[in-house]
C-alpha cells in the first residue's frame, strides 16, 4: 500500500516580472520520511516553499499539502495548523524573552508536547529569561527547532536547518528529525550541507533553474549509481558509450568517465569488449551526484 503523499505539485510556477523563479515543478513527497530539497543558491527552494505555505501565490499551476489547496485560502489556513516551519531567516518575536516565546507559542496548540519542551530547554542551553533579539543566531535556531518539536506537527518543513549552528547541535539536529520521521511526523528540508542530507534523508528532489531536475531515492543511489573511469591506448570517440543507464560521458585524451544511474555490471562488461588498459568501478555519494546533476542541467 502506498505512503500518503504529504506534498504534491501540478506545473507550479511562480513568476516575477518575466523571471520565472519557479516554472512548471511538479513532485510528490510521501509522508513519514525524510525528505531533503537541494538545489544551488537561486534554484527556486525558498520560492516552492514559500508557496506550500501560503506565504506567496503561485503564478500557475497546483499543489497540495497534507491534502489541502495552497491557493485555498482557507484550506491553506487548516494545513499551517498540521506544519511546522523553521524559515532560514528564523523570524521570532525579538521583544519577548525565550520564556514568552515559548507561551505565547503552545498557547495555540492543545497538542503542545511540555515533556518535549523541557528535555529540549535543558538540551539546548536555551536562558528562558534572555530577549530573543539578544540571543546568538545559533540559539535563534534551537528555540526556533524547539517551538517546531514541542507541537507534534504532521509535517515539519525546514529551511537550512543547521546555519549557525556548532557540530554537536547539528549532531543532535539529526538525531532529533530521525526521531521525529519515526514517530510518524513528514520531514521536508532545504539544506547546503550535503554530508547531513546524505545522513539522514531518504529522498532527496533535486531543483535547478525552478524545475525538478531529480527525485531520488538515496537506497537507490547507493545501489546503482557508479562512476566507471575507462583508460584506452588510443582516444575514444564518446558516441561508442551512449547506451541505455548512461547518464554521463566525459572523455580527457584516452581516459574516458561514465556516470551510470543502472546497469552498471553490464556497462562495464561491454566496455571491456573495447579492449581497455584500465577499468575503475566506484560508487558515487550524493555530492557526486548533486553536482553532475546541476551541472549538466546548467
């Protein structure tokens, strides 16, 4: 049986004078995963997310989140009530102090989880009597996570995550979304910092210039993909490797690279018919891929 999809998208477009920001994306996102976005500064992440959550109107098209418009005012008002959002710009009330904040917060939510916010206040050092606006970036975010937890959302969508935050707080950023992703709750996550993605996701979309240009499953990735580097005594024409699970083809004098996304055993068994000096199979991380994925769509 299929996991309900938490996020869908119809040809969203989002269009700014004659700049399209986001054009014609169209993805699924299932619930009870961990789900990254990644795309280079610019690609359209904060844009797509920005209209998931009613912040902006889209130019065109469809979407749905937990099951509700996002051009539906009203029904996109009964969705935020299921989301939790930490943006990267981590907007809280600089007026209130952390104590204030968090009131103020769980006075809205009759689920607010207050076992969550105290093992979290003590976890994360946060001074309940200090200003937000006085605290440090890095604390902005814990209290931002904190808020985020403590509601027991259906789904937590997050922007950059870890900015400002020191190597033990991102280790237990990542512990606490594999908790959350276990108990039940959809996490959906922009973030530059591929090694984390790499961790914990296990889904990443992929979007250049506004358009999905991948959606993969990391089991899948670590599975199939290979970068295969051929060595020839002569130069190579690269036409004689186009064939079915090449994703990729770069040649420099008698080497020649292959990316494969399938295949891969019965791309190198054909290679060796080619009489190579030389074969190198080896598997491919994310920002291997990431990275040949952007910039062949560039």
């Amino acid at each position: 049986m299929p996991t309900p999809c938490v996020i869908e998208t119809q040809e969203l477009t989002k269009r700014f004078g004659t700049f399209d920001a986001v054009r014609a994306l169209s993805f699924r996102v299932e619930g009870q995963r961990i789900t990254a976005f990644l795309g280079r500064n610019g690609a359209g992440k904060s844009t797509t997310i920005k209209m998931l959550l009613g912040m902006t109107h889209p130019t065109s098209g469809t979407g749905t989140v937990l099951g509700r418009s996002i051009t539906d005012a009203r029904a996109s008002t009964e969705m935020r009530r299921d989301v939790a959002y930490v943006g990267e710009d981590k907007q809280l009330y600089g007026y209130m102090t952390v104590e204030q904040m968090i009131r103020f917060t769980k006075s809205f939510y009759r689920d607010w989880q207050p076992e969550v916010e105290q093992r979290l206040l003590k976890q994360y050092q946060l001074p309940t009597g200090r200003k937000v606006k006085a605290l440090s970036k890095g604390m902005r975010t814990k209290l931002a996570l904190l808020l985020a937890f403590c509601r027991r959302p259906a789904l937590l969508i997050l922007d950059e995550p870890s900015e400002g935050l020191d190597p033990v707080a991102i280790e237990e950023l990542l512990q606490a979304l594999v908790a959350a992703a276990a108990d039940g709750t959809a996490v959906f996550f922009c973030s530059h910092q591929i090694a984390e993605v790499e961790r914990v996701a296990e889904q990443v979309c992929i979007i250049d210039h506004g358009q999905l240009v991948m959606n993969l499953s990391l089991e899948d990735m670590r599975q199939h993909y290979r970068r295969i580097t051929l060595g020839f005594a002569e130069q190579q024409p690269a036409e004689k490797f186009r064939i079915q699970g090449i994703q990729q083809i770069q040649t420099s004098g008698r080497q020649v690279i292959l990316t494969a996304n399938q295949n891969s055993d019965a791309i190198v068994d054909l290679a060796r018919t080619m009489d190579p000096v030389s074969v190198d199979v080896s598997p491919m991380g994310l920002r291997e891929v990431f990275l040949e994925t952007v910039k062949e769509e560039a």
